[in-house]
C-alpha cells in the first residue's frame, strides 16, 4: 500500500467576491459567446493577408501566447480550403514552448476551465501511475488500471513485460483526495480493461478474460481463474476494451463485435455489431456512445439486436445500417481549440492550424455522458470527450428530438477544459458518485503508439525530450461551484429494498449500480416493489430502470409492461414498447399488436422509432403481417429518413419484396418522393441480398412496370431508379465476378433500358447484366484469373505474415478483410490490394490520405504509413502483403522483401502521406485500376511537349533532382542512373516514356538496384560503383554511397524494381511530355557513352 496526499484545484472565471489561483502562464478566458459573422469574417481576412504579414514578420511567433481573439481562429470550413503548413516549415516561423514534466501543482494552474466549474487533483504519482482506464466500485472505492507498459521509450521497449497493475484508490479521511492505493492484482501485460461482477471483478488482458476475486476483504486478488479469452494482443490503440454494464445488462466493448454476461461464474457471449475504438458509454436511454481517435462521437439510434433480426440489411445507402448505428453525431463539431501549439502528433502539419495548434480530434477517446447531478441542469445529458493530443476536454450538448441526435460544443469555440501542459493526456472519463466529472490522466509525453511512429514525431519526441519521465499519472475530479458533491456510497451492503428506491436516483452512476447488484443478487424477492416502480413510479427515469432489473431477474410480466406502455414520458413509453415481447407470460404477437396499434396517435419520435421496431416482430406473423406493414407504412410516410428506414427493414426478413411494393404502389409515398427513394433502394437492396432468384426476377418486373407507367406519363420513374440504385449497392453487385443470379426468362426491364435516349439508363443495363442471367443468355462476362501457386518459400511468408496482420492490422481491417464501416476500408477485393504491388508498397510505406474509391465507396480518411516503424522490416512487410493479396479470394501476385527494400529506398525522400493524385492521373482514379494502361494519360500530351520547360524540370527540380542520378554533357550525375548525353538519337519517344512512367521495364545494364543481406539481417540496396579491397560500394539513389565488407555479406540480389521513382507520381501529364521532348532534342553524341555502359572508377 502506498499512503500520500493529493488534493489542488483550479477554477474557472470566477465570480464577484471570489478568487482564483493565478495560472503559471497568461492565457486570458476569451467570452463564451462571439458573433459567428465576425468569426468567419475574421478568419477570411487573416487567410487573404497571410502571405502579406508573412514579410512583414520574419521573427518567430511564440505560440504559447494564445491571443484574446483566440475564440475566432480558423473555421474548419474556411481551413479546408487553402494548403495548410507542412510541419518543418510551419515550426520555422513559430517557436515551440518547453513541456517540462510539472509537478501536480503546477499542473493545476496550466488549466483553463469553463465558467463556473473547478478542476481538482485527487490522485497522482506515486498513489498511481500512467492511468488508463478507472471505475468506481459500489462503495465509491476507484479501481484503476496501471498501463506502465506502454511506450515507455520511442520504440515501446517492455510493452510485453509483466509491469502494469490494478490498484485501488480510497479517500481514507473523507477530504476529498484519494490517500490510500493498494495493489489489487500486478504482473499484467497490457491490460485493456476490467468490469466489476458478482463476487469479484473481470480482467481483460488479451487473450485472456480472467475473474479475479479478493475473498478475506484486503482488495488484493487472491483467486485469478480464466474465464474466458478477450481480444487478441498487439496494437493497444486497436483492441477490444470497455466491458461496459448497459441499460440492458450486457456488458458492451469498443472495437469487438461480442457483447458479454457473467452468469453463474461463467462468461455468457453473444455476437453483436462492431463498435468505437477506446471507451464506451452510454445515456439514460440505454443508447450506446463511443468514438474514434479522430471522430469524437458516434452513437447507435438503433439497438444492434433489433438490426440483427434482419441479416439481409445494406451497409451502404441513405437507408443503410450505417444511418442508425454508428453515426456520427457530433460530424459538426470536430473542431477543437487547444490553448497551446500541439506539434507532437503523427500527421505533423497536415493536422495544425497555420498557428501550430490542433485543428480538430486527433485521439479522442474514452467517453462519457454526463448522467450526474452536480452540474446545472443544462449539462445533464451532455457527451463529456478527452483529447489527448490536444490537451482538453470537451463538453458537447446533445440535441434531440428522440430519435436523432446532434453534438454541439457547449463553449463555442472554447473547450471545456484545456492545458497548457502537453503532457495532459486525458484518455478515460465517466460520472462518479459524487455526481462530478472524473478523468485519467495518462500523463505522458508520448501518446503514439511504436506502430505509428513516423519520424516526424519521433524528432519531435526526442528533440524536446518527451520521452522522460515515465511512470506519472493523475486522476482529476472537474464540478461546478453551485452545488456541493454528493454522498459516499456504500452500496454494497445495502439491501436489495434500498436498492430499489437507489434505481430512482438522479445520478446515474447510482441507478446503474443498483441495477446491476439487483441483477447480480437475483433479487427475485423484490419484484413486487419493482413492478409498482415501472408500473406507476413518479420518477421516469426510475420505472425505467426498474423495467430491465424485472428483465434482468426473469420477473417482467405483461400487466407491468402493458401498465408502462400507458405512460406519459416518452422514455419510458417506449422502454415498455421495446420489452413488452419479452416480458414472461406475454400473449401471442396478434395480441401485443393490437395493444400497440392505438399508439400510433403518439407522434414523439422516440415512442413512433420504437412501435416501428417492435412491430417488425408482429410483421413475422402470418396473421397480421399486413396490418402490420400498413402501421408501418403509416409511420415511414411521415419519418422517410434515418433511422425510421432501418428500423422498418430490419423487422421485415424475407418481406422486403412486399414491402417495396406496397410503397412504390401507395399514393401517399409518391408524394415528396426524393425524400423516400432510399428506403425502396435499401428493400431493394435486401431482395437481391437474400439470394433468391424466382424474388429478384419479380423486383426486375417490378421496376419494369414502374418505368413503362412513367413512360406513358413523360415522367421518369423514381422507382425503377430506386430499385436499380438498391441493386447496385448490394453485396454481390459490387464484387468483381458475381456469379449472376439464374432467372426464368430475360427480363423486361433489360430491354427498356437499353432502349432509353437517357445514357446515365442505358448504361445500366449492362450493370444488371453482372448479376442475372437466364436460359439462353449469350452474354461473355469477366471470369475470375486462375492464380499461380505459390512456391514453398512465397507459402511460408505469406503464412508469417499471417500471423504479423493478426498482431498491426486485423484491429482495423479485420480477419475477414472487410474493414470497419466508416473507419477502415475493405481489403477483400479492392483494386488497390490487387493492383500494383509498388503501389500499395508505397502506400504501406507512407501512407494515404483520402478521399480513394475503395470497391466503388469513397473513404475520406488518412492511413498513416509504417514505413519507418521497427515493426514493419522489408521481409515483415513482404509477408503481410503477401499474405493480403492471396486472402479472401484477393488474386494479387506475392511479394518479395527485396521488391519492398527497392521502394522503401526509392521512396525514401518521401514525408507525407500519397494521394490518389500522386499514384494514379486524375483522370483514371475511378476507373479499374488494376487494368489502366499505366502510359494512355500520357500519350495526348506528348505532341505539345515543350523541351525548354522540359530542361527546367530536369534540373532545376530540387524534389526529384534528375541530374543527380545522371548526366547531360559531362555535368551532374553519379554511377546511380545512365548517361543521357545523346539519348535523343538512341531511342524513340515511347521508350522514353515508359522510362519515366514504369522505370522499372527499362533498367539499363549496369544500373540494376542490387539488394545486399548481411549475415546479421541488414538489408541495403543501392547500385554497384565498384567491389574492391574486400568490399562492395554501392550508390544510393538518395545520394552518397555505403560500403560493405564482401565477408558481412550473406546474400545478393539483382532486383526486378528500378531504383528510379516513377516520374508520374511527380509530375504532370504535360510536364512529362516537357520532360520527353526535353530528353528527344538530347542528339549531340560528342561526350556521350552508350546508355547501360558506365564510367569506371
């Protein structure tokens, strides 16, 4: 046990009569409100006059002092439109403050805090350290996770040493600090989570789950049993966490697809929807919350169970899943307002403001809505999110109308709380209960993980030497000065009577345990008194916990459930409308419909989003499944939009054929239909999605009968655009050979489309044509290449490579290839796996930053590049790619370590991220990329080259550097590239061209990159000046030249990859043409040497 004192506060703009600490620097609290006319218009104007100011001030700009006006800094709107700041160039200009590691005093006056709240420390080193994950149990005890293994050092050395632990943090005196830390269980590697359970408490430290119990009362484990496994281990930042105790008592993870219960000692899993990155959380409602390191707040508006009814959904459209479960809702508000310059993040300049400030969330992670009772009432409900990279806080309001949900800053364009410590790593939040706010606070000068380690941020790191110390870490407490903090619990010795009067509690913190020791207990002798609380409680938000404890015991009866539906407040209306058709002794599901039919007088939202999902249960009976998709359609006409379209889908398994007829038939939905065509184009979706041919055929008949009545009217059908759109975005439309779907006869609507004048429809009908055929049908269609074998050695890199993606990719692309909707994209049949291997080397190297088609959808997300990771050795990275393009039904050619080790050298120069832009020509970025001819761009330009400009380019570019590598009339060069000296007499205008474009094909002789392993596993490729005196010289195309002991060497290789770049990732079409008749008027042979024949040494 480790006994110490930790206690300090700062507040924020304090109120007459009362005074605040001064703060170690000066940043003046700019006003909550400002005009937005003056912002934008303020933000215009310093963009129009930054050239201008740049000469009048050539001194550095000290960051630190963030100006008053600070609250009208760039709009993310207006910073999208001009090219911000490289990093080098943009540190320059702006001088970087000291981050000296601070003591926990002076950490408190580094913070500037909303008005009328107060920060206070109430734990750090050495009571804890490095906190990355907390909660509290029943008695108020915190029970915190020690992460002493992460990045201890720039290259994460240790990170699978046994060194994290689980402490346990008291307030031993009641001052309100925590004092006393016990270890509760030590020698854990990487911990990612724990949850507490009857008699004990659940570890995750993958791939374990272990419950771990302390039976004498001491809080230190004493029994540790495995229970179950839990994630896999590898990239922290990417691995299941959270264990989260739901409304519905399931235990929730961010980043898994399987929710849990413990259940008579034993681990209970079932599969849900793949969710978030680090934390969760969850509303009075039950709806769950979570984010993404640069997405700060995505929530479900739609139960997972309920979408899970239906396995034909489309992941793509207006009416997909992705428009009712993890969406995004705080999209307007991802601007954040740091009150320091934060230029120790991945991305360097790409992500700052010309001030050096972050622009928006970069590691957003564990968060929180506020279901306390401490703060006013305006912030009850509210999303509180940590920024790690930027040093803050957020507070964003919620604003809904039941059914949708948008985020909003709480302070305009300040943050709830922000440091000017770069070392504030903010990474957990939650409610205590107490009612305050509490966060962990990693305290770190690395936040990045080895994996990503790009050397931009690893300069930054040690140049300003972030790295040391290790081993601090706070736990902070944030309240507001108008209301003193609630009572310490001792819930668990309370009687189970006590905890049901506790499910009425205003802190949810409170209702949440008293739920889940109630559910824990089986108090089966308290039902009565819970089912006059759901059934006739004067707390809303009490009868709707008491609900789900009666569910949770096996208590739930229909009259309680029926008595709830009667209830005035929308939540717990539709709570019993959810649960009603679970409850113990429910009728049949013709009675629960007509006890449900009335309500659809009830116009809320959150009551009409709820009837619809539970009637999709009625709609599976035979009996009332028209009435019940009429109550559907009733509902749908007056709520087209997300999320009532995937409500409806989701209850109508092998019943979206009918449903799409009855609306394209009903008068009411053609009324304000571009409002409504994306829930038809998702039933459509799902028919083709079944399988089932005889049901596809009747769509196909559908929609040509929708596009002859709209014919004969001169009007163009919305319904067969619809259908047709729902064909294409289904599952087996978007891959590369479908195996068509074989119909009775050829249907109608092929024909009518081929015939239209309209291009855009004609054109579909060769799509169709993919996916359908029939008796007859004479249509030649793209068949799948047959695959070469790999030989014993490609086998066994491919299957180490295997094994290296389980550990850095699966976390996001996963073990079936296909991504995470709107976080990772597919890697299964995308052109970009398939294509070139050099150019995904390249962008495995470097990186990619979007927007890029990915299998027809566009990804507007940036990839950082593993190029310079320790990790991702050449013979790593062969085997990984390797093992992506045979997997899958992936049809790539395997990779070699030397091929990778020859673009890692060619691409050396390289420091930010590609584009689509850098790898393809604009013009052909749409089209199939494995097939382009990668010269056709090219060819057009050819005939207005322009030598001059060409001659500029060849030398005067300092990126590339042409005439480093070779010569032009005995000036420049090396032993790198040839001498062009008189190429223009050699060789004609197509072999030039595809020099430049696919060097590769064109290696002259001589100038073959040689890749050279020595016996101790170095690898180095470059092109051979000589091999003299026992050693081999090799030119670096980066310049210079290394040399090598011919006794160190273990293998040599000649590789098949050109140690030039391709010039068209640097240079336009028609600069390329410059370069090609440039290199053309090149005749004077007098000082040349034949192409492949070198200068000797």
């Amino acid at each position: 046990m480790v006994a110490s004192q930790a206690g300090g506060v700062i507040t924020g703009t304090a109120r007459s009569g009362e005074s605040v600490p001064q703060k170690q620097e000066k940043h003046p609290v700019p006003p909550m409100r400002v005009s937005v006319f003056f912002s934008l218009a303020l933000a215009t104007l310093r963009i129009l006059c930054a050239g201008f100011l740049a000469m009048l001030f050539v001194e550095a700009v000290l960051a630190q002092a963030v100006p008053e006006g600070r609250v009208v800094t760039h709009r993310e709107q207006t910073i999208k439109a001009y090219n911000p700041f490289s990093a080098d160039e943009l540190f320059k200009r702006i001088k970087v403050p000291p981050s000296p590691a601070l003591s926990p005093e002076e950490a408190l006056k580094s913070f500037e805090v909303a008005d009328g709240f107060r920060i206070e420390c109430v734990a750090s080193e050495p009571l804890v350290v490095d906190p990355v994950f907390f909660e509290f149990d029943p008695d108020g005890r915190l029970w915190v996770i020690e992460y002493r293994g992460y990045m201890r050092d720039v290259e994460g050395t240790g990170e699978g040493d046994p060194i994290c632990r689980i402490v346990v943090l008291e307030d031993k005196d009641g001052d309100g600090s925590m004092d006393l830390s016990t270890v509760f269980l030590d020698k854990l590697v990487m911990p990612r989570t724990l949850s507490f359970v009857q008699g004990g408490v659940l570890v995750a430290e993958p791939p374990n789950l272990w419950y771990c119990r302390d039976s004498d009362g001491d809080l230190v484990c004493d029994q540790k049993r495995r229970v179950g496994s839990y994630a896999k281990p590898g990239n922290p930042q990417h691995t299941e966490n959270a264990l989260m105790h739901a409304i519905d008592n399931w235990m929730y993870n961010a980043n898994g697809s399987v929710r849990h219960r413990f259940s008579d000692g034993a681990i209970v899993e079932d599969a849900t929807a793949l969710r978030g990155q680090w934390g969760m959380t969850q509303d009075n409602h039950g709806r769950l919350f979570y984010n993404y390191e640069n997405s700060s707040l995505h929530g479900d508006l739609v139960p997972s169970d309920f979408i899970r009814r239906n396995p034909h959904m489309p992941v793509r459209g207006r009416a997909s899943v992705a428009s009712a479960m993890n969406v995004n809702v705080a999209a307007d508000a991802h601007e954040v307002f740091p009150i320091r310059v934060t230029p120790g993040i991945t991305l360097g300049g790409t992500e700052l403001r010309e001030d050096g400030r972050l622009r928006t969330f970069t590691v957003a992670c564990g968060p929180s809505i506020y279901r306390g009772d401490q703060f006013p009432e305006e912030y009850w409900g509210a999303a509180v999110i940590p920024e790690a990279a930027g040093n803050l806080i957020r507070l964003d309001m919620l604003d809904t109308d039941g059914a949708r949900i948008t985020a909003r800053n709480a302070f305009g364009m300040q943050e709830f709380v922000a440091s000017t410590d770069e070392r504030f790593r903010p990474v957990s939040s939650c409610t205590g209960p107490d009612g305050a706010v509490y966060l962990c606070d990693l305290y770190h000068g690395i936040i990045e993980h080895m994996i990503y380690m790009m050397p931009y941020l690893r300069n930054q790191i040690l140049s300003r030497h972030l790295d040391t110390p290790v081993d601090q870490g706070r736990i902070y407490r944030i309240s507001h000065k108008g209301k003193p903090l609630g009572p310490p619990p001792r819930l668990s010795r309370a009687s189970d009577e006590e905890l049901v009067g506790h499910l009425s509690h205003p802190n949810g913190w409170w209702r949440d345990t008293a739920q889940r020791l109630l559910v824990e207990r089986k108090a089966v002798g308290v039902t009565s008194q819970l089912r006059t609380v759901a059934a006739m409680g004067t707390v809303p938000l009490g009868r709707v916990h008491a609900l789900w404890t009666l569910d949770g015991i096996g208590r739930l009866d229909w009259a309680t459930a029926s008595a709830a539906i009667d209830a005035f407040d929308g939540s717990v209306r539709a709570t019993a409308i959810r649960l009603c058709v679970v409850s113990a002794d429910r009728p049949p599901l013709p009675k629960i419909f007509e006890r449900l039919r009335p309500l659809l007088a009830d116009t809320r939202p959150i009551v009409r989003l709820q009837l619809l999902l539970t009637i999709g249960d009625c709609a599976a009976t035979d009996s009332v499944s028209a009435e019940a998709m009429g109550l559907m359609e009733e509902i749908l006409v007056d709520h087209p939009d997300a999320p009532f379209g995937v409500a409806a889908i989701s209850g109508l398994k092998n019943r979206e054929l009918e449903m799409l007829e009855k609306l394209v038939d009903s008068p009411r939905w053609s009324l304000a239909v571009e409002k409504k065509t994306g829930v038809v184009e998702a039933l459509a979706t799902c028919v083709v999605q079944a399988g089932d041919a005889p049901r596809i055929g009747q769509l196909l008949q559908k929609a040509a009968l929708s596009f002859t009545l709209a014919k004969s009217s001169n009007q163009k059908s919305w319904a067969t655009g619809a259908i047709v759109a729902g064909i294409e975005a289904s599952e087996i439309s978007r891959r590369r050979w479908p195996k068509p779907f074989r119909l009775d006869d050829r249907p109608e609507i092929l024909g009518l489309l081929t015939a239209s004048q309209d291009a855009a429809t004609s054109g579909l009908a060769s799509r169709l044509l993919r996916i359908i055929t029939w008796p007859g049908d004479t249509t030649v269609r793209e068949t799948r290449p047959v695959l070469e074998s790999l030989t014993a050695e490609q086998e066994k890199r491919r299957v180490q490579g295997e094994a290296v993606y389980n550990v850095t990719c699966y976390s996001c692309h996963k073990g079936d290839g296909k991504g995470q909707l709107g976080q990772a994209p597919p890697l299964a049949d995308s052109e970009w796996v398939n294509g070139p291997a050099d150019r995904l080397m390249r962008i495995v190297l470097h990186g990619l930053r979007g927007p890029v088609k990915v299998a027809g959808e566009e990804w507007n997300m940036q990839m950082p590049g593993l190029g310079s990771s320790s990790i991702m050795t050449d013979a790593r990275l062969a085997g990984v790619l390797t093992y992506v393009r045979r997997a899958w039904g992936n049809y790539g050619s395997p990779v070699d370590p030397e091929h990778v080790a020859a673009i890692r050298t060619s691409s050396a120069d390289r420091t930010t991220a590609w584009t689509v832009e850098d790898l393809l020509d604009p013009s052909k970025k749409t089209e199939a990329l494995a097939d382009a001819d990668p010269l056709e761009p090219y060819r057009e330009f050819l005939h207005s080259g322009d030598a001059e400009k060409g001659r500029f380019l060849f030398h005067a570019n300092h990126e590339i550097r042409c005439n480093a590598c070779h010569k032009v009339d005995g000036a420049g060069g090396g032993f790198v590239g040839p001498d062009l000296t008189g190429v223009g007499r050699r060789v004609d205008q197509e072999y030039l061209l595809e020099s430049l474009i696919e060097p590769s094909r064109k290696i002259a002789k001589g100038y073959e990159t040689i890749v050279v392993e020595t016996h101790d596993g170095a690898i180095v490729s470059g092109t051979i000046v000589a091999e003299r005196d026992g050693q081999l010289i090799l030119a670096l195309p980066t310049g210079g030249e290394v040399r090598i002991a011919i006794d160190r060497i273990a293998d040599r290789v000649a590789s098949s990859v050109s140690s030039m770049p391709p010039m068209g990732q640097a240079f336009t079409p028609g600069q390329i043409a410059d370069i090609v008749a440039y290199l053309r008027s090149l005749t004077d042979e007098s000082t040349s040497k034949p192409v492949g024949q070198k200068d000797q040494p």
